[in-house]
C-alpha cells in the first residue's frame, strides 16, 4: 500500500483548496482553547508538514483576511473545569469572533469521570464566547479503540467515555447556537497510521484530516448564513 503524502491523502486539504471553500469568511481574530488537542500535540509522519490541525486553519484564514490574526491558549494535561478557570478569560480578553474549544480528554481518562460537571463547564466556555459575539467551534474526540489503540480490559470503558462526552458536547453546541464536528465513527477512526506513538494524540497526518473536518464544517456553517 502507497503511504499517503499531503498531496494524495484524501482526507487532507492544501492550503489553497482550504482558502476557496472558505472565500469570503469574516473572521479575524481566532483563538484557540483547551487540552493537548487544542494545544496540538503531535509526532511528524512522513509527507506531512509540521503543523497542528489549528496552524492549518490559521494558514488558510490568513489567505482570506490579511489583517488576521490568532492565539491559542491550549495546554495539555488541563480538564474541563482547569480550561475554563485558566483561559476563558485570557481568550474573552483577545476579542475572538471565532474560537475553537477543544477539552473533555483529560475528564474522561481520570477516574470519576462527571458528565454534569463537563457539561457544565462546557456550557460556561461557549456561551461565555457566543455571548461575546464569536463563532464556537467544538469536536468531538475519536474513539480510540477503533484503532485498537486501548488494552482490551479499558476498552468498554473508554468507548463509553468518550461517546458520552461526543454526545453532551454536541447537544451544549446545539443548544448555543455553537458549530460541532463529529469525529466519532469516522473511515479514518480505524487506521493507525494518524496517530502518534503515545496511542493517544494525532501525528502531522492525523492534525491535516483534523483541520480538513474542521474547515468542511466552517464551510457549511459559512453556507448557511450571509458571509
């Protein structure tokens, strides 16, 4: 089998085909917040560029809008409840008028995962940015043990998890008017050749497919309003 390249992957977007479907998008001020999946953490595979999924975003944005420009907050190893007390108010301060939120990993791979805290938290971060005026991005999270990637005894578990927190995270971006893009269930979900040696983080591959998912679902959002 071929090894995939940036140019033959089809679930990677170039730059250039990211910067068409988004023509015309108003935004200026992106900022990013959450975990390691927002921060962006990754191993490099071969034919990829050394970018997270987010740096892809930004490289397309700033096609459309000179005067753009981003931050990102992302931190790894923080829950939801850590995300929201330590960047929510750094990211509302930026004056973003679209922000990616991007955290919920960490809850569920802690013991005494809470889906009403998570919800909670999650709710206070969007709406505290939709309030503010931003376009919210949120994701949810691949299910690892499609892969494989998860010993047998903590699969079920993990399944579970993760599912659970697609799910409320999903209804919370309904609910306030925020955009969600569903990895769960994905083709890709299976192949481990995206993710990086830990098992649990993407490699370069896996942020291109990442930022293609999330540009598609900024495409929809774009379509169905007046940009």
């Amino acid at each position: 089998m071929t090894t995939p390249t940036e140019e033959t992957d089809p679930f990677a977007m170039s730059t250039a085909t990211a910067a068409e479907m988004l023509g015309g998008a108003p935004w200026q001020r992106m900022v990013t917040l959450g975990d390691s999946v927002a921060e962006g953490i990754r191993e490099t595979a071969p034919g990829f560029a050394d970018l997270s999924w987010s740096e892809r975003i930004e490289t397309a944005l700033r096609e459309i809008q000179p005067e753009f420009t981003a931050i990102n907050l992302g931190k790894r190893d923080l829950t939801t409840t850590e995300v929201r007390a330590a960047q929510l108010e750094a990211a509302l301060d930026f004056g973003p008028d679209l922000a990616f939120v991007a955290c919920g990993g960490n809850d569920i791979l802690r013991p005494g995962f809470d889906p009403v805290r998570v919800r909670a938290d999650l709710t206070a971060i969007v709406s505290a940015l939709r309030d503010q005026g931003a376009d919210v991005v949120t994701c949810g999270l691949l299910d690892l043990t499609q892969a494989d990637l998860v010993p047998a005894k903590y699969a079920q578990s993990v399944s579970a998890a993760t599912r659970a927190l697609a799910h409320l995270t999903e209804e919370v971006s309904r609910e306030l008017g925020a955009i969600f893009v569903q990895f769960l269930d994905h083709p890709l979900t299976a192949d481990p050749s995206i993710y990086s040696s830990d098992k649990l983080h993407f490699n370069t591959r896996g942020h291109a497919f990442s930022a293609a998912l999330n540009i598609q679902a900024l495409t929809r959002h774009l379509a169905g309003t007046s940009r």
